[in-house]
C-alpha cells in the first residue's frame, strides 16, 4: 500500500493535474453545448474517461521527452524524471499505455471523435514538443492546436460533425493558449535561455511578446462571445462572460501599458480562471 501511495505521488506530477483537468473541463464543455449530460450519462462517462487518458498520456510522453531540458531549468529539476526518482523507461511505458487506452475508448465510442482525440495528441508530442519546441517560438501556435482539440472533439460528440461554432471554440482556446503561455516564458524566461527553448522574449523581446498577448486575449474573449451567442447562451450568462473578458482585456493592456512581473503573473493565474469560468458558463 505504501509502495502504491508513493507511485501515486510520483505520477500526479507527470499528469500536471490542473492544466489537464482544464482540457478535461473544455472537452465536457464542448459536448454540454450540444446535449444534455444529464440523458447522456454513460456518454459522458466515457467522454470524461477518454479524454483523461489521453491528455494524461500525452502529456507523460511529453514529460519524458522534455527530461533532459527539465533538467536545465531550475523550476522543473524536482520533477520525478529529472530528479531521478522514476525511471525513464517507466515512464515511456505510462505515457503510451495511458495514450493508447484513451485513443482507444474515444475511437470506440465514435470515429470522428477517436480521429480529432487522436490528432490532438499526434500534434501535441510529435509536431510540437519532438519537432518543434526546441526549434522555433512559434511551436506554440501548434501547442495550441492540439490544447483546442478536447473542446472541438466533445462538440464533435455531441453533434456528429464538425460544425462552425466547434471551430470557433478551438479559435478561442487557440488564441488562448498565448496569453497563458506567453505570460509563463515571461516569467521563467532565464530558465527557458538556460534550457536552449526559443521563446518570444528571447526571440522577439519582451515588447513584442506583451502586444501579442494583448491581441490574443483580444481575439479569445471575442471569438469564445461569438460561439456562446452560437449555441444559444443566455444574455445573462453572456453578461457575465463578457465581465470576465473585460478582466482579461485589462490586464493585457496593463501587461503593454505598465508591464512589471506583478501584472504579468496576474494575467497568467486570471487567464487560467477566465478559461475555467467561461467553459462552466457554456456548460449551462
């Protein structure tokens, strides 16, 4: 039982349990705008089970890539695989295992589904962490492909096809992810030159990397309004969405206007919030 408690302790870390349940929570959302849960359960089980499995996975695999960069960085150097304390080949063996069993639920319950859970996960640990992270800042772009892939698959779930407004919610994630990670490179830039990662700081500055934001966090909060005015969200509901987006819009301005290190880890916890809240909303 101790042996099983300490393997627990090991493993949440691989999962990066908050930004996974996020993804979780976007993929739900995006099947609750076009059925009820409710008169849907065994589906949704299904649905939240799938797409655990293979974010978790995917996000292991990445893990185990990333293990000699982690290495460098003194904010990653206590995770399981830099620090030695778990295996690389355990962890390998999880990251596929756990991949192949969420792929497989998610193709079973229904193809079109299986294929965009699939891609998402193809694009997440080949296209962008084995091909592109280390090579060009702008492997975010594909980062944040794959991070609207759960929301356009639970829509697809819900609907049977890929319609605009399952478009339109992978935009907003996409547009999204920026202002999340962009925010973070900021932050831990020293720890990013020190692994070799190209970022937009290192890249393009620190001016340029906060006008992006800011146009970013722009295009999510009106493309996230447009697909709730799409699914038929209430006005009170879209009152209180467009709060938040003008708490988000604030705090990108101010990252131009007055950026210090305070605003910016501000906008990186408040975007995170913002994406939690504007899902929840769409769920009802």
């Amino acid at each position: 039982m101790d042996k099983l408690k300490t393997k627990l302790r090991l493993y949440l870390p691989l999962i990066k349990s908050l930004q996974t349940i996020l993804l979780l929570v976007t993929g739900l959302a995006g099947y609750m705008t076009a059925r009820c849960p409710v008169t849907t359960a065994g589906t949704m089980i299904g649905l939240t089970l799938s797409l655990f499995l293979s974010v978790s996975g995917s996000t292991i695999l990445n893990m185990w890539y990333d293990r000699d960069i982690d290495a460098k960085m003194p904010r990653t150097q206590k995770r399981p695989l830099p620090s030695g304390k778990m295996d690389a080949t355990e962890a390998l063996r999880l990251g596929l295992v756990i991949s192949i069993l969420g792929v497989g639920i998610a193709v079973a319950m229904d193809a079109l589904y299986g294929l965009i859970i699939f891609g998402g996960l193809f694009i997440d640990v080949v296209i962008y962490t084995i091909w592109l992270k280390r090579k060009t800042a702008w492997s975010i772009v594909w980062g944040g492909i794959s991070g609207g892939m759960p929301i356009l698959a639970g829509r697809a779930l819900g609907t049977g096809t890929v319609d605009w407004i399952g478009i339109a919610l992978t935009l907003a994630v996409l547009f999204w992810i920026p202002t999340h990670i962009l925010t973070f490179s900021i932050r831990y830039r020293k720890d990013y030159k020190l692994a070799g990662v190209p970022t937009f700081p290192s890249t393009y500055g620190e001016t340029f990397t906060r006008n992006t934001i800011a146009i970013s966090s722009i295009l999510a909060a009106v493309i996230i309004g447009i697909a709730a005015y799409g699914v038929g969200t209430e006005w009170g509901f879209l009152r209180l969405m467009a709060v938040l987006s003008a708490g988000l819009l604030s705090l990108a301005i101010a990252s131009v206007v007055k950026p210090s290190e305070t605003v910016n880890f501000g906008l990186f916890k408040y975007a995170s919030l913002y994406m939690l809240s504007a899902m929840i909303l769409l769920m009802f």
